[in-house]
C-alpha cells in the first residue's frame, strides 16, 4: 500500500478525566462495504479524479477480483445483481442537502488512487487474480476445501448469468442495429459515410481485440502468472461506457441524416472520443487528454471529407473531454459513466448542429445560460455550500457589550464574579456552554460566609485565576472545544449552610483539548481549507454572508437570462425579433381584442402578429384536427388552450399525489407524475409538436436552475426547494448532489420529440418561418409511451406480483417486463390510431405526401375552392372525420401490429437488462430508433 493511503496512526489522548461526549462532527462512521459496479450510497466520500476513469487500475484490479472472493456470501450476491438505475428498488425519504462532494478524507477507510470505485464500468476482462485461498489459513483444513469447493461454484453460475446478461444486452444492440440499416432512408448515407463507418469498425474491432492481449502481457511482465492464460472473466461486470456512447449516437444521426446534414461524421468522431480510456494503448488514467486518442479520432476525417470545417472537427475530442470534466465536477456521483459520456455528445451535437428554431433556442439556454451562470456565479456557489457545511457551534462567539445582552457563558462569569465579592445572586442562573447546563438554585438565606474560592486552574488564587480574554483565545485557537468539568466539592459531616452562593467550581480537568484526536483516541475529521476558512465569522455574520451570496447569484442570474439568453434568442432563433414581443404575439395574436390594442398604440414592429387564417386555406396541410385548429381557433388560441389543458392537468394530478401520500409508498406516488405525462402529452403532441418541443426546453432549463438553487444552499429557495423534493425522492437521487429524477422524467420525454423534428422539414412565414411541421410521426410519442407508460407498468406489476425473476437476477422480474411491453405496445397503437383518424399526413411517403399536400392547398386557396361560411366549414370538418374513419378498416393493420410489437419486446428487453444508464433516458431512445427506423405508421 501506498505511504499515503496508510491510514495514521491514533494519537493517545492525553485527557483521561474528559467524558466521551464528543460532537458528531468528531465521531467515524463505520467503514462502508466497498463493492464493485455498484453506485455508493454515500458519494461525498469519493475523490473527484476517481470518478471518470476507475477501470484502468490494472495494478489493482487483480488484489481486488482476490479480496472480493474472500468476501461472505452475502456480498458476493449483491455483487452479482446489480441493481437497475430505475431507481424502483428504494423508497428512501430524505432531506436533501445536495452538498457536492469535499476533499478527499484519506483516514476514512482505505480509499485513495488504487481503489476501484463503485458506480462505475468494469473491464470486460481482468488480470486473473492470484490464489489467495491458498494464503489463508483457515481454507487450507479439510473443511475450508469444500468452502473453496462452494465458492467457486457459487462464482461460476454468477459468471454464467452475467455474461448472459452482457451478450443480451450486446446482441439487443446489434439487432438495434439492423433495424437502423434496414431503413431506406438511411440506407443512402450508409454508401455516402461507408469510408468513415468502415473505418469506426476496425478501429473499435482492433482496440477489443487488443484489450486482452494487453492484460495478458501485464500479466506476465509483472511475474509468472500461475496459468498459462492469466485472464478472468468478472462476476460482475458492465460494458455500457464501451456500447451505448458510442452507438446511440451513431444510429440516431443515421435515421435524421436525410434532413440535417453534416450529422453523421461528427458522431462518428465522437464515438471515438468516447471510448473507455482503458481499450486506448498507453493512456494512463491520470491524463485528463490522451493524445493517442486524440489522434485516433483524427482517422475518420483521412477517410473521407465532411460539410464541417474540419478544424471544428478536429477539436471535437478537447471539447468532449473538457466538458465531461465540467459535467462531472457539477454532478459528481450522480450520473455514471455512460451517462456522463452520452450527455457530452448530446451538448455537443447540439453546439454544433442546431438549426430550428427550437434547438436554436435550447442552445441558447443550455449553452449560454449554463456557461454564463457558471462563470459568474460558480465561487460564490462554492463559497456558499461551504459555509453551509459549517456547523453553528464553530462559529466564533460574539464579542461581549456590556451594555448588551449576553450569552450564558459569560453571564456564568459575571454571576461568579458577584459572588465571590458581595455574596450575592439572583435567584437562579441558567449558565450554558454550547450543550452543558450548569444552574445554581436558591438556597436558605444565612449568615454563613461563601465557603469556596474561585480558583480556574490548580494552584492559582483569585488574583491569577483564567480571565475571559484568555478563554476566548483558547477557545479561538482549538475551535471552540474547551470543556470545563464541574465538580461538587465533597461535604463536611455537618455541612453548613450556604447564603446566596453557587456550588463551587474545581479544578478544570482540560483546558485545551487535543487538536488531532478524540478523547477516546479516534483521530478527528479534520475540516477542509473551504470550511475551516469561516471558522472566524460569527453566527450573524455568516447569515449576513449567506444572504450576500445569494444576492448575488439571483442577480446574475437575472442578467444572463435577461442579456445573454434574451440577445441569443432573438438574434438567432428569431430572426431579429425581440423575445418577449414574438412571445406575446405567439400566444396571444389571434385574439382580436389583443391584435386591436396593439394595433392602437403602435407595437406591430415589436409584438409580431400572426397572419391570420382565411377559409380552408390553411386546414389544407392536414386533416379536421389540423383544420380546427387553424380555421376555428387559430394557432395562437390553441396554444393557449394547450397551456390551460396542462395546467389542469397538473392541478389534479398535484391534489392526487397529496392525497396519497399519507397511504402509499413514494413509488406509487411517483408514478402519479408518469401518469401525468401521458395525460398532458399524447393527445396533444400531434396538434402543435414545436410549441410542446418549445415548452419542453423551457421547463428543462428551469428544472435545471431550480435544482442549482437547491443544491447552492442559498436562502431563501434552496430549504422550501428541498422540502418541497424531499417526499418523491428515491435511491438515485441521494446518490449525488443533483436530484435527477424529474429531470430524466422529462429529458426522456422530450429526445424523442426533438429527434423527429430533427428529421422533419420546415415550413412557415414571416415572424413564424420554421414554427410548423407539415408533417407528422408516431415516433413523437416515444418518449411519452415508453417513460409514462412502459416504466410505470413495470414498476406497479413488477412490485406487486413480480415473482419470477430473470435468469441473471437483480430486481427486475418477467412479470415486470411483460407489463412494460404491453404498456407500450398499447399506447403506441393508441397513438397511432389517433395520428391516422385526426387525419394528419405522416413521414411514410414523405415526398409524395408533400407534394399532395401543395396541390390541394393551391386547389383550396383558389376562389372556386374557398368556403363560403362557417356552415360549410362544419360540413368540411364532418365530412373529413368521417373519411378518416371509414378508412380506418383498410389500413395495414397487421403489418403495424408485428412493427409495433417488435419496438415493445425490444424496449422492454433493453430496460431488464440495463445497469449503465438511467433507463428513463437511454430506453426511450432505444424505442425512437426501433420505430423511426420501421416506419410503422398505418396507412
């Protein structure tokens, strides 16, 4: 071991008369059970470099594998069932602090730069580990032959179920994979990009291949191993960092390459940048950059050229590990790996390739907002989450007024003083020192002289005795630990009476207490430098300072959301108009009193007014929905009645999640907000998809700048943020200092919709020139089904009646998986029943669809085609309702029944066998790839 891993040693304490009553703050808490591919329950103990790359440590990795077969039998089963990060497996309350994680604490267990962390990837492949049964000597008797016999069946079946697990999980992709290749819309960049594909495959083949022969020659250069082929697989492993950052992206810009391009090299690039540092030759874990990988990143641009410059290009590997760094300083424990990986590319790519309006905006907010708030606001956070961590009691006293009111410590000295001179005393004293109570009663008046003197330390009189300036600097220099122990002198035979007198003091035991070590001998948690730095405040000037700090934060804040995110805005998601007048005329610019007002008082040239609908004009592009929409309310008018729909929405579900909380399990309550979801989005996310794509975005940013309130501990949001939490919280989200759960909740609900506009054209003019998709997808409401849906099916069923377990354990069930699959086949069939009968056109037949569409909205914008009334427009809508259901019958429905069932058995297949992500995220991506990639509309 490491000199400095080697735990210190406990210096004796030399202050045996001290009682054991010892602050929190100086008591260890017991030693944590270190396991491997598990995320620690308490993250704040981890170092902020162990983090990114924990499964390089090859020189540990083999006395690591040793020590866990020593482990009981307990352990090793939970070693073997990881447990999903679906976060359906605790039911944790808490009161959240969200505090980021201090400095390492090197004397709290054995944690320093050869442990191997939990919460992160394992190699596929370890050093095989040296035989340390044969060491120990309880296992070399006769009965410790069939322990090692048990054991190591007990490993090979665990063994067995985790590379089943693994090679689901692996052969789910590839078959993802097929489905994506199969598309014909994606088959064209496949012959474009094959160069650059061909040579992510060998690179990606080559370096796998490489890993073991790798381990194998360390094996051998560091001894002679005691096989011949001195590898191990792992009983418990995880190769989601070494998949999902590297093919998610890839297949996603494959299937929305036909309408953005340039995508599809950058993704190519970035798979590379993201791959574990431990397949790259010779990069070592303490690098933050590798310039082997960085070179390796550069072979796709030899092979072929690109739309982007290739400069931008070539910095894409900088920018992707400078931002994991950034991401994982601000989220510490609370993502993993892959996660951590996959939202770098997602950043990135919308950096680099935003072109709607939306994604603009999303931008602006994520990029701009985010980067400025940290940039101004990022020490003063720091500064004060760590005068948060202070507690009061270190804190220095007020200096004493004697004018003033006082504290009980000092008016112990006071009332002591008046004794020893006059006699006298109030009738009772309440004298304190943080939490010790002295108090002196009443006692019968006599003529009887005070019978003790006040003398502090031994041997000292009246005149010499401890004033209260020294106290003060003995309690300055060893923070505030200064114990005094009150003895009661022993009494006479006949005990006189005492007149207005307190018992008398003794001799203080201690005066200084040991600045290293507890009394009991335990060395102190010593204070980080941030912390130990407010030490000097007082009580009320830490307040002070509090609200100091959060001043500043709300007015930063307000500016770049005012300054940066405002100009941002307008200058490119715009097209020069100012925000808040584009917005009031996108919400309230059909209704004629509002478009009156403005026209009255001038402000057509800052609150854009939309151009209105005349006839059936503009219900030409789709069918009765779309024509209500247009011709009966007006765009503007629906987007309101949307914002009034959800905002009922969210009242009940709110009065339903309060009225359950007193009866049902913080599981069942949350799947109230899955259910919500449903309600607010799958009927109305075929009616206006950019505003839902719009309002989506907005929430994410506020969710974010919520939480960042929350965890800066700043009044006077961050404590009613955190009660408000505290109720709907689950394991993953005590894991670290963000709480991720309605953030996930959300982002899986809005990739999917934002993916497809991706791929969707345009359409629009004037102020709202790229607002409105002409047409329509069923892979919209893939995040929707499969979050809303899918994943609170499976933990309702699954709890309730999950009783058969699949084959590589953990907490899923199949019954669990059944109701998954079932859940989403229904809500996708529902949605594409809906999509087909309010007559929308969809993506199948994009081009010939559109085309149509052009006819028939010249056909109707001639005067022979006009209508002439409302009556005729009530006729035009009946009569299309009634078209889209009588052709209801002959659509294709058995082809979309196989599809359908086909995307649900594959989500539902990926979501049990996923430990590497967060499956409200990666699972509804998986699903928008399976459907967008089969084209499963009916028609």
């Amino acid at each position: 071991m490491s000199e400095h891993l080697r735990p210190p040693i406990s210096a004796p304490s030399h202050s045996p008369t001290l009682h054991a009553t010892d602050v929190k703050y100086d008591q260890q808490d017991p030693e944590e059970d270190i396991t491997i591919g598990t995320r620690t329950p308490k993250p704040y103990y981890r170092q902020s470099f162990e983090l990114l790359e924990p499964s390089e440590r090859l020189l540990h990795r083999a006395a690591t594998v040793a020590l866990s077969q020593r482990q009981p039998s307990s352990t090793s089963a939970h070693n073997s069932n990881p447990a999903s990060d679906s976060g359906t497996e605790a039911d944790d309350e808490h009161f959240l602090k969200g505090l980021p994680a201090p400095k390492t604490r090197s004397h709290k267990g054995l944690r320093g730069k050869n442990e191997p962390l939990s919460g992160t990837s394992t190699p596929l492949l370890s050093p095989n580990a040296p035989d340390e049964d044969g060491r120990d000597p309880d296992l070399n008797s006769r009965s410790g032959f069939s322990i090692r016999l048990k054991r190591s069946e007990a490993e090979r079946a665990r063994r067995r179920k985790e590379v089943v697990r693994r090679g689901a999980e692996v052969l789910l992709l590839a078959c993802q994979g097929v489905l994506v290749a199969s598309n014909h819309d994606v088959q064209p960049f496949i012959q474009i990009y094959r160069k650059e594909l061909s040579a992510l495959g060998w690179l990606f083949s080559t370096l796998l291949a490489l890993y073991p022969l790798r381990l194998v020659a360390w094996a051998y250069r560091r001894g002679n191993p005691s096989k011949q082929l001195p590898l191990s697989v792992p009983t418990s492993f995880d190769p989601a960092p070494a998949l999902y950052p590297q093919l998610i992206p890839l297949f996603v810009s494959l299937l929305v390459a036909p309408n953005v391009e340039g995508v599809v090299l950058p993704n190519v690039i970035l798979s590379i940048c993201s791959l574990p540092r431990p397949l790259i030759p010779g990069a070592g874990y303490w690098e933050e950059y590798s310039s082997t990988q960085w070179l390796l990143s550069c072979i796709p641009l030899v092979a072929g050229g690109s739309a982007t410059d290739p400069e931008i290009l070539t910095l894409l590997y900088p920018l992707h590990q400078t931002l994991c760094l950034l991401l994982q300083q601000l989220t510490t424990t609370s993502l993993l790996i892959a996660e951590l990986q996959l939202l770098s590319v997602a950043l990135i790519n919308v950096l680099l390739l935003a072109r709607s309006p939306q994604v603009v905006i999303l931008k602006a907010l994520l990029w701009g907002g985010g980067l400025g708030i940290i940039a101004l606001c990022g020490k003063v956070i720091q500064w004060g989450i760590s005068l948060a961590r202070v507690p009061k009691w270190r804190f220095k006293r007020p200096s004493v007024s004697r004018s003033g009111s006082t504290s009980g410590f000092w008016k112990f000295f006071r009332a002591a003083k008046r004794t020893y001179y006059d006699g006298k005393t109030d009738n009772e004293e309440v004298l304190s020192d943080s939490d010790h109570v002295v108090s002196g009663h009443n006692r019968n008046r006599s003529s009887a002289t005070p019978s003790w003197d006040l003398g502090f330390l031994k041997g000292r009189t009246r005149a010499d005795s401890i004033t209260s300036a020294e106290e003060n600097s003995f309690r300055q220099a060893n923070g505030a630990d200064v114990r005094f122990d009150v003895q009661e002198p022993p009494s006479p035979q006949q005990p006189s009476s005492r007149r207005h007198t307190l018992p008398s003091l003794g001799k203080i035991t201690s005066i200084v207490r040991s600045q290293t070590s507890t009394p009991s001998g335990r060395r102190k948690r010593s204070a980080s430098t941030s912390v130990r730095a407010f030490f000097s405040l007082t009580q009320g000037q830490a307040a002070v300072r509090k609200w100091l700090y959060a001043g500043w934060v709300y007015a930063c804040i307000l500016i770049v959301i005012l300054v940066g995110v405002r100009e941002c805005v307008g200058r490119y998601a715009l097209a020069g108009h100012e925000p808040v007048g584009w917005a009031l005329g996108y919400l309230f610019g059909d209704i004629p009193e509002f478009r009156l007002e403005v026209v009255k008082a001038g402000l057509e040239r800052w609150i854009c007014l939309p151009i209105r609908a005349h006839g059936e004009a503009s219900g030409a592009l789709g069918g009765w929905v779309q024509l209500v929409r247009q011709s009966v309310f007006g765009e503007a008018n629906t987007r309101l009645l949307l914002s009034g729909y959800w905002l009922v929405i969210i009242v009940i579900g709110l009065a339903v999640v309060f009225r359950l909380s007193p009866f049902y399990e913080v599981d069942t309550r949350r799947k109230v907000f899955h259910f919500m979801m449903v309600a607010m989005f799958l009927p109305t996310i075929f009616i206006d998809p950019t505003y839902i794509a719009l309002a989506l975005s907005i929430v994410l940013a506020i969710f974010l700048l919520v939480d960042l309130l929350r965890a800066s501990q700043l009044p006077p949001l961050s404590t009613p943020i955190a009660q408000f939490l505290t109720p709907y919280v689950d394991g993953r989200d005590l894991r670290g200092p963000v709480v991720i759960s309605h953030i996930f909740l959300l982002i899986g609900c809005a990739i999917p919709l934002w993916l497809s506009l991706a791929a969707l054209p345009r359409i629009g003019e004037g102020p709202l020139a790229g607002w409105e998709v002409p047409l329509r997808d069923i892979s919209m409401v893939a995040g929707v089904v499969c979050v809303g849906l899918g994943d609170a099916a499976a933990s309702l069923i699954g709890r309730r009646w999950g009783h058969r377990k699949w084959l590589w354990g953990g907490g899923k069930s199949i019954e669990g998986s059944i109701a998954f699959a079932t859940a989403v086949f229904v809500g996708l069939m529902t949605a594409n029943v809906w999509l087909f009968v309010g007559g929308w056109p969809s993506t199948v037949g994009m081009l010939s669809t559109v085309a149509r569409e052009a006819e028939l909205n010249d056909g109707f914008g001639s005067s022979e085609g006009a209508a002439a009334g409302v009556g005729e427009l009530a006729m035009d809508i009946i009569g299309r309702l009634w078209e889209a259901l009588s052709q209801l019958p002959k659509a294709s429905w058995s082809m979309t029944v196989v599809k359908t069932a086909v995307c649900a058995c594959m989500a539902s297949l990926t979501e049990a066998v996923l430990t590497g992500g967060n499956d409200n995220v990666v699972v509804p991506v998986v699903l928008w790839t399976c459907v967008k990639s089969m084209n499963m509309n009916l028609r």
